[in-house]
C-alpha cells in the first residue's frame, strides 16, 4: 500500500487512501516541492518508489517505455 505524500503548502489529500488519477498534475499555483521530495511512503511511512505510473513515482517512466514495445515485461517491487 502506497500513501500519497503531499509536499509543505499544498493542499493535504482529500482522504488517506486518496491517490492522484492518472494523468494529474498539481496545480501550478501551489509552490513546487521541495528537492529530493519522496511523494510516496510505504505502509510503515517510510519513502517507498510509488505505483507505477502515478505522478511523482520514481519509476513512473516504465509506463511510457512499455507502451513502445508491448512485450517488455515489467516487474515492480
């Protein structure tokens, strides 16, 4: 289970289990994250990768490189 961690000065997740639909981006209003910021932790709050393909997860770009060449498989830990 990943939990969305919203960075200083944004507005907080509308519920814990809220996670950003595919294809969100923050509002440009609100102030960027600080660098290095981890959006995701793991059911023990510690920083974790993410789902795949969910704004601010580290490997989100597996998504993209799967739709090039369908019979990459990936594997996520």
């Amino acid at each position: 289970m990943h939990k969305f961690n919203a960075p200083p000065d944004w507005p907080e997740p509308p519920s814990d289990s809220w996670r950003p639909p595919m294809g969100w981006e923050p509002d440009p209003a609100w102030p960027d994250a600080p660098a290095g910021w981890g959006f995701w932790t793991n059911r023990s709050g510690r920083r974790s990768s993410g789902p795949i393909g969910a704004y601010g997860a580290v490997d989100a770009g597996r998504v993209e490189l799967a739709t090039v060449d369908p019979a990459l498989v990936l594997m996520h830990s």
